[in-house]
C-alpha cells in the first residue's frame, strides 16, 4: 500500500510492524511525533508508551523493558541524545536490545531545534565514554526511514545490541510516498532450551542470533554496567577485561557481512567518487545526475561500522573524493582514513541548518 | 570501600539465607565489616522468605554504590545499572512484566542527588516497587564525600569543615512525591526493619523505606564515631519514634531522626492504571 507519510510517521509505523512494544521517551523537537504516535498506537497492540521524566530515565526505562523481554525503543534529538550516552553505553555493556532513534537537529547545546544536521555522525560513534563498537543506520528519505527502522529493530534484537538510527530533521519532517508491504518478517529473539543451572547468559556462543534470558524466565540472570565474566558478575582482571571488550568487538566485527548496506553507482570511466549518507546523499546524487563527467558514487546506509573497506575500494586509482555532509566535515574524517595520499579529499559542507543543495555538490564536481 | 577478609572462623549462616544467596566465588563479599548494608540485606532476605514471594518472580535492581552491590550476590534476577538510573530502569521492567516483584535498593547519594529526579517521578506515578534507601550519610564507595543527607557540621571529604548544606529528608520528599508507603527505621532496629520490608513488599504502588545504617569505615572515622557498635549507638541515640516526637518541639527534633510510617495508603499501581487504558482503548475499537 502506498501512502504519503512524514518520516517520523514512517519510523513509528515501521517499529510497531517490527514488534516494538515498549517506548520510554521525553518530548523534544524534530522527533516528538515518533513520541506522539507512539502514545496513540502502542495501547491498541498491547504495549507500553510512557513519557519519562527525561532522556536519562528515556533510555533507562527501555533498556529495563528490554532486559524483561519486550522490545524496545526510544526517539529523541541532539540534546536528548547526549543525555543519553551513558545510558547507550550501559546497553552495550549490558548486551541488552534497544533502538535509539535520533532526528538530528543543529547544535551544539539548544541549537537549532527545528532545523535539521548530520552533526551527530560522530557522535554516535564516539559518545558514550570507553571503547567499544556502534550500529547506526541513515535513512535517506521517507521510505527508508521506514525500511530501516525495521532493520534496527531487527539487528538490535540478533546481535543484543543498542542500534541508532540516525535520521534528521528534514527527512523527519519530510512527506513523501511509501510504499508500505502486505507482511513484515520479524525476528523474534528466542528464550533458552537449557536448564538454569547450565545456562550462561554471556556464554561464547550466545552471541549471534542465539537463545537469551530475559528477567521473569527463571534464569536469575545478573546485569551490570561493570566489566563482567560470563554470568555477569563484576571481575577486576586483566584476562577477563579482554575477553569482555572482546566479545562486544567481534559481534561486530564477525557480523560485518550482515551489517553492511552500501547504495553503490560505481562508473569505472570516473575520476571522481561521491562519498555520503543520508539526506545530503540526495543533494549529492541530484548532482551526479546533473553533471555530464562520469562520477561514482557511495551511500552508506550502515554508517557504523563504517565501510571502510568498501570505500577504500572505491576510491583507488581516483583522482578526488568528494565528500559532502551537514555538519564541518565529519565523514571526510572518515574517508580520509581510507582512501591514500594520492587521492585528494575535497569537503563539502553546510552547518547553517539548512539543507545541503545540489547545487553547492556540483561546484566541487567541476 | 575495603574489601572483606575471608573469615578463618567457619561462618554458620543459615541454610536459609544462603538458599537465596548465590553461593559461589564471588564471596567474600566487597562490604566491610561492621557494615550496616549486610543487616538490611539479611533483613531483605527474611522478608522475601516469610512472604514466599518466588525467586522467579523476583527483581533486586541497583545503582551504583556500596549499598548497590547487594543485587550481585543475590540468587534471583539481578540488574546493577548506572549511578542514580536503578529506578528509571526498574520502572522499565515493571512495566514490562508487572508480575515481577521489583526490589531497588541505592545509598543516599544514588536515590536523593544523582538518581533525585527519577526517585521524585517514580514515587508520583506509584510504579509497583519497594525502594529501599540506606542512608549512611555519605557517598561511600567513592571515599566518603558529602551527600544530600549529610547532617549539618558533620564531616566529610568533601566537606571538611563540616557541611553547611541543609541535607534532605527523603520519607518527606517521597510523600510530597505521592508514594503510597514511606516509612524510616534504622539498622539498630532489626525487627522493626524486617517487619517494614514485609508491609513495603506488601502494598502496592511506590513504596520507600528508608534505612539510616552504619558506615563505619568511612562516615563514621570521619566523624571520629569509628567503631561499628559505637556508630549504630550514635544511630539509636538520635532515633525517635514517630510517637514520641508527636510530643516534641522543633528545637528537640533538631537532630533526630524519626522512625515509623509516615504514609500508607491504597493506591492503583502505574500498571494497573496501564491496563485499564489499554482495555479503553482496545473495546473502542
Ligand atoms: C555518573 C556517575 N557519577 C559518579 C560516579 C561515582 N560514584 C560511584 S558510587 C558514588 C556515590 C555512592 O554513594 P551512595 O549512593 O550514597 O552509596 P553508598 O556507597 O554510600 O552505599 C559515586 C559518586 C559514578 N559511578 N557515576
Ligand atoms: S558503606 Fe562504608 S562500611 Fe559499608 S562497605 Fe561501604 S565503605 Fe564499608
């Protein structure tokens, strides 16, 4: 069924398709609707909406919800999404399943509350203190916010992990047709076959796709934010700190295949390659479009992990990279890392909460 | 925080209260002796025992402190969270699966200043739990700097001059809060604290119990009251009952602390509530 949604509609619909049952959440500007609808719809399938007192309390409601066995998610924007990294932190620590979603606004601090940004690219990365992997996804319109909703739920729940889904506030507030499907596969994570005492809540295998507890199965499960072994229980030794940090790598790292989702419009006869995400990629392939030189293109979708790889294939032999985002050049950090010296890196940016036009994408092309 | 010596004693617990313990080599545990956190411990444990109330049905949920690791070494489903969060991710559980019996536990700091706001909104929506606050005065864990209950002039690392904060009283914040129960008592009272688990597991909505209990190692060398026995006297000498200090004025209640129930009443829990919307909302439709 096609319908004309914003894409915050787009993103509630998708995450009560995908078995969300749980939003903890608190008001603020682009995202509210996700909140709103949220409110409306969640009673009607049976789940929980409630409006926390802040972001804080927002993230941790979820993750508690999510540690009981119901899946989970919260929305907010820049400000609310700083006051949350602790929490995201907790969740990957933990392993426990939520959905963070984020309509990017600009900022620092207030900002710009109704304008949109990509400035939070890093800050998904890099936020919550302490090392460790991150997911986050970038819808480039209306549809996607859609279609990706769906797949962090569905990552958030496979791999035990927090998922960001990074949209902004044009896209958020942004009507566009979708087409909606008949039926939406969900994944359903599955409740141990083994007994109590044989089962390890952090066990080796019981990483990918594999059985979990949740609290109220029987398991006395134990969660802490503190480096743990394998029950869960706090440890202050060095070989166990490592197979910790570890195990929260290689979920990651084992499962790059399944995470990574690249738009490719590869042209062997191009010098130059378009690097970008999400809505300055519509700016910039408008641009691809418009120019007559043969220009290659990448848009990430699976922002983190970064598709280094990918790029750094891309890029060989290129004369230019050209990367263009909403905010002072975050993801040129990125391509920089992977492309070689013999490549020039040319930055496109627009911070002023206004949208990246195509036609500030074409000058660097020229 | 210094960590318990293995006792060379052979230690009789009670084969009850080590059926609801975790009994592997997390023990010893990290309190020190002389602790107060292992009496409301024991008291919990007493409590949940009596009440029959199912290890399976049963949450112990925490923040970040001395008294929050207690979840560790309790054989039931157990979430240690961030400091100051424990509440805001219980009432995530509750909600959840408002079957569960949820119990969170957090010293003064973690419940009244960092964790201060959740405990104000969980108290006013009566999520279904029992929070039990141990007060020893002082953020512990970290070495014994000032919290929100800090008496005034009394000393801490952080105030070592004597405080001149005015502390908190968090049986009247969680009343003006609308919790449902709220009631104090003291470690030096164990009866009476095992009886109140009892009633707070009992009620239904948002439940406080408040537990002024020993920190011997820290608050109490700082305040040159070091030893266990004497800090739990010190504790006793200031308690009043709810009773005697309806007949005292102002100026004798100055440094006193008032134990009993303070408020008992029947609310409809948050889930409740939840359910009821959720049963409007479906028959409209
Ligand atoms: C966000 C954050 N800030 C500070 C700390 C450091 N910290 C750990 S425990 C604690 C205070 C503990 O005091 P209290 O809550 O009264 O518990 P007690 O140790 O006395 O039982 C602090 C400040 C932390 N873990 N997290
Ligand atoms: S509260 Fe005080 S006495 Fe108890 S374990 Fe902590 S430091 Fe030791």
């Amino acid at each position: 069924m096609r319908r004309l949604v914003s894409g915050n509609e787009a993103c509630a619909e998708a995450a009560l398709r995908a078995g969300i049952r749980f939003f903890g959440g608190y008001p603020i500007t682009p995202s509210t609707e996700i909140a709103e609808l949220m409110a409306e719809e969640l009673p009607r399938v049976g789940g929980v909406f409630i409006q926390m007192e802040d972001e804080i309390a927002s993230i941790m409601a979820i993750i508690g919800a999510s540690a009981a066995g119901v899946p989970s998610m919260t929305a907010t924007s820049g400000p609310g999404f700083s006051l949350m990294q602790e929490g995201i932190g907790y969740a990957a620590m933990t392993e426990v399943a939520v959905v963070v979603v984020n309509v990017m606004r600009g900022g620092p601090a207030t900002g710009l509350p109704t304008k949109g940004s990509q400035a939070d690219f890093q800050q998904a990365r890099w936020g919550t203190h302490g090392d460790h992997p991150v997911v986050a996804l970038t819808p480039r319109g209306v549809q996607e916010c859609f279609t990706l909703t769906l797949r962090a739920v569905e990552i958030s729940q496979r791999l035990r992990v927090p998922v960001i889904l990074l949209m902004d506030e044009f896209i958020g507030h942004m009507r566009e047709i979708v087409s909606f499907p008949e039926k939406v596969e969900v994944y359903h994570r599955q409740k141990p076959r083994v007994a109590p005492s044989e089962y390890i809540h952090y066990a080796p295998d019981n990483n990918y796709n594999a059985p979990y507890a949740s609290f109220g199965e029987g398991y006395a499960i134990h969660f802490s934010g503190l480096n743990h072994r394998s029950d869960g229980f706090p440890i202050n030794d060095a070989p166990t700190i490592r197979w910790n940090n570890e195990r929260l790598r290689a979920k990651i790292e084992d499962n790059l295949a399944y995470l990574e989702d690249n738009y490719v419009d590869d042209d062997p006869d191009a010098d130059t390659l378009i690097v970008a995400f999400g809505s300055a990629a519509r700016s910039a392939y408008e641009a691809k479009l418009l120019t007559d030189k043969p220009i290659a293109y990448i848009r990430a979708l699976t922002v983190w992990p970064f598709p280094d790889a990918t790029v750094r294939r891309l890029a060989k032999g290129r004369k230019r990279v050209v990367v263009p985002e909403m905010n002072e050049g975050q993801l040129a950090r990125e391509v920089e890392r992977c492309i070689g010296t013999d490549t020039e890196l040319v930055s496109v940016t627009r911070n002023d909460g206004s949208m990246l036009t195509p036609k500030e994408v074409l000058e660097a092309l020229r | 925080m210094t960590p318990a010596k293995a006792s060379s004693r052979k230690t009789s617990f009670s084969p009850m209260i080590h059926s609801y313990l975790r009994m592997d080599e997390r023990f010893p545990h990290v309190w020190c002796p002389g602790c107060g956190i292992g009496i409301v411990f024991g008291a919990l444990i007493h409590a949940v025992h009596e009440l029959k109330i199912p290890k399976k049905k049963l949450l112990l949920a925490s923040g970040i402190g001395c008294t929050s690791r207690m979840p560790g070494y309790l054989d039931a489903d157990t979430f240690h969270v961030l400091h100051g969060r424990a509440l805001a991710a219980a009432t995530g559980v509750k909600l959840a699966r408002p079957d569960m019996e949820v119990v969170v536990v957090g010293g003064d700091g973690d419940m009244l200043a960092i964790g201060g706001n959740h405990f104000i909104h969980t108290a006013r929506r009566n999520i279904g739990m029992t929070c039990i606050v141990l007060n020893n005065y002082n953020y512990a864990m970290t070495g014994g700097q000032q919290s929100p209950t800090t008496p005034r002039d009394m000393f801490a690392t952080t105030a070592p001059y004597g405080a001149i904060d005015d502390p908190v009283d968090a049986c009247l914040l969680a009343s003006g809060a609308g919790a449902a129960f709220v009631a104090r008592t003291t470690t030096y009272n164990f009866v009476q604290l095992k009886r109140l688990i009892k009633t707070a597991l009992s009620r239904k909505g948002f439940r406080l119990l408040e537990v002024v209990a020993q920190c011997p190692t820290i608050f109490g060398r700082l305040n040159r009251i070091p030893t266990p026995k004497d800090l739990v006297t010190w504790i006793k000498a200031h308690t009043v009952t709810l009773e005697a200090a309806k007949k005292m004025d102002a100026k004798e209640l100055e440094d006193k602390v008032v134990t009993g129930v303070f408020v008992d009443r029947e609310v409809e829990e948050y889930s409740e509530r939840y359910a009821r919307l959720v049963k409007k909302v479906r028959n409209a439709h």
